[in-house]
C-alpha cells in the first residue's frame, strides 16, 4: 500500500503507533504529534529484527470490505452460540474438521484462524507441522463438507485477493 | 430529543452487553466437554465485554464531548482473544483431554500412539545445559 | 433509564463472574480453569468500566486496558507451559 523506505521501514505500524499514542494520550496537542511521531520512527527500526515478512496489502478497498463483513458474522454468529447453548435439550453436533488450507504466508493464515475463531460457531485449535492443515472444532455442523466450503468461499478466498494474489 | 435516543441506546448496549457475557459464562459452566465449552467464552463473552466497553464510550462521548479511547480496549480484546482459545485449544490437544462421545471426527492429535513434542516442534539438537 | 440499565447489567456480569468461579474451582483439566479465569478476567475489564460509569469517572479506563493486557499475557504464558514445560525457552 505504502512503500517502505529506509526510515521507515513499516509505514503502518509507524501510522498505527502513533494513532495508539494520540489515542492514549487522549490530547492532539502539538507536543504529543511530535512525540509520537518520534516514537512511530524509533520503534519500528530498533523492533525491525524481530519481525517476519511483512505482509503488503493489495486490495485496501477488500480490506474495508472482508472487515464489514467479518463485524457483520460476529453478531450473527454470537446469536447462534448464544441459541445454542440456550437450548435445553442440547441438541448439538460438535465436529472435528481438518481444513485444507490454500493460503500460503504466516500473517494470513493467521488472520483467517481469528476470523474462523470469532465467527461462524468454529474454533480453530490446532495448525499442523506441515501449514496445510488446520484443525477446527464446530458446536453445531451438519454437513462438514459445506462447512469447508462455506469457510473458503466466504473468508478464504477474499483474503488471498487481499494478501497474497 | 437525541440524548434521550441515545440514553436508549447506551442502556441496550449495556444490556445485550451483559446478556451476551452471561451466556457466555453459562456455556462455560454448562457444556459437556473443553472443545465445545471453548465456542462460549471466545465469542460470546468478547461480544459481550465489546458492547459494554461501546456503551461506555457513548456514555462519556455525551458527557464530556468526544472520548475514543474504549475503543482501544474493544479492539485489543477482539484481536487477543482468538489467539488466546486457539492456544488454549492447542495445549488440550496436547493434552489429549477426552472430546465428547458425539464428536465426529478423529483427529490424529487425540490419538495415542503420538510421541510427545509432536504438537510444537520438534526438540532441536542436545539442549545446551551449562 | 440508564441506571436501571447500568444495574442489570452489572448483577449479569457478577452473576457471569461467579459461574467463572465454579468452573475454576471443579474444572477436571487445566485448560479448564485457564479459559475460566480468562474469562474472568474478560468479565472483570467490563465490571470495571460500568463501574466507571457508575461513578462517573473516566479514570478506570486505564486499570481495565492494563487487565486486558496481563490477561491476555498470562493466558498465553500459561498455555506455553502446558505445551512445553518452560515458559522462557
């Protein structure tokens, strides 16, 4: 999205810090721009050896949209727990589901693991050795196939458009 | 007129806020096994504690003029708490606490004949002990 | 309207934090009473900002996003330990 150039080697986490220093600071005085500016520069080049590759953002305007509609399936997908674990006869039929990843880096597997996580009555517990296989429990699955599908059509597919197409 | 719309809605987010973390809880006490107790308290309770910490934000925005910082807290728990039940359901696995009888599905790490270390990676090398 | 609101709303989460309770106390695993106090520590950040708004101060904001942060640190160290058997490896 934006370039890295040698001061600074991550622009977004440079525009996140300082967001999170105005933000905490809960002031826009001149001052604290400076100071969290300075902050924004220092951190991430003394941090840099720590971090993997970064992930580059190809599609912002995907981005918006994956994250309206992840917002969106957390409530319905909170209403459908809370359903659930209201029923008194406890009619449900949890699965284990191996899914086969297509993703390929790091960042976003990992961001489809919390989305599997907070949205549609999964929880993804293991990713294996190999990085092609995560381990999901569902509460309530009928057909485990369309499960799958469903997960890749809806929330894997957009975030290989968005990191890695 | 729009601080009484608002009162209105800051009473519902506290509310559903609470509800939803209560469910939560509830799931936590009442489900068979450690998988499905897992589903109450990473969505629901996140859920819950994010529409309070909203409530609260509105709260303050109309007394003392705008205030963002809530949404820090808000954000910080969506993004931690998936991180924190996948490893909470990894050490499980390792564990190899019994899913319910119902479950579908036999995951290769529930099964016995496993070595350790299999769910980390694999010891590297003679671990160097001074 | 909001203080009736604000009532229920923290007899539901004290009423959630005790249920966390039970759960830590006869949990059968581990695991079991790391999601329960977890969870406790989600409940106690929001107990903590409607407290806030009880008293009509913003300065509790700090004390719950510190508790989110040792929450989520400890959960994770804690579940490292199962994993492994050192924290610090």
């Amino acid at each position: 999205m934006i370039p890295p150039t040698r001061w600074l080697p991550m622009p977004v986490l440079s525009l996140l810090l300082l967001l999170v220093w105005l933000l905490l600071q809960h002031s826009i005085s001149p001052g604290q721009w400076i100071l969290g500016g300075v902050l924004a520069i220092v951190i991430p080049l003394v941090a840099r050896p720590f971090w993997e590759r970064q992930p580059t953002i190809k599609r912002p305007l995907k981005l918006i949209h994956y994250v309206l509609r992840v917002l969106k399936d957390i409530v319905v997908a909170n209403l459908q727990v809370s359903r659930l674990i209201l029923d008194p006869r406890g009619r449900m039929r949890p699965a284990f589901v191996e899914y086969p990843l297509t993703l390929k880096e790091n960042f976003s597997i990992t961001v489809l693991a919390s989305t599997i996580t907070m949205t549609p009555g999964t929880v993804s517990a293991h990713l294996r050795l190999d990085g092609k296989t995560l381990l999901i429990h569902a509460l309530d699955v009928g057909d485990i196939q369309a499960l799958i599908d469903e997960i890749h059509e809806r929330y894997e597919r957009p975030l290989m458009e968005i990191f890695e197409s | 007129m729009l601080d009484s719309i608002l009162e209105g809605v800051i009473a519902l987010t506290l509310i559903a806020g609470g509800a939803f973390a209560f469910i939560g809880s509830l799931g936590l006490t009442h489900l068979k096994d450690f998988y499905m107790r897992l589903h109450g308290p990473s969505k629901t309770t996140t859920l819950g504690v994010g529409c309070t910490l909203i409530g609260s934000l509105i709260y303050f925005s109309l007394r003392e003029g705008p205030v963002i910082q809530e949404l820090l807290i808000t954000v910080f728990a969506f993004i931690t708490a998936p991180v924190s039940s996948h490893m909470l359901a990894k050490s499980a696995l390792h564990h190899k606490l019994k899913p319910d009888p119902r479950t579908r599905g036999n995951p290769i790490e529930l099964q016995s004949e496993r070595p350790k270390h299999t769910l980390e990676e694999e010891p590297q090398g003679d671990s160097p002990l001074p | 309207m909001i203080d009736t609101a604000l009532w229920i709303a923290l007899a539901l989460f004290s009423a959630a934090v005790a249920l966390n309770f039970y759960r830590a106390v006869i949990g059968p695993s581990l695991p079991d009473r790391i999601l329960a106090v977890d969870t406790m520590y989600m409940n106690s950040i929001a107990l903590i900002v409607l407290f806030g708004i009880w008293l009509g101060s913003k300065d509790y904001f700090e004390a719950a996003l510190l508790i989110a942060m040792l929450g989520f640190v400890s959960t994770i160290a804690v579940c490292k330990y199962l994993l492994r058997g050192d924290i610090i490896e």
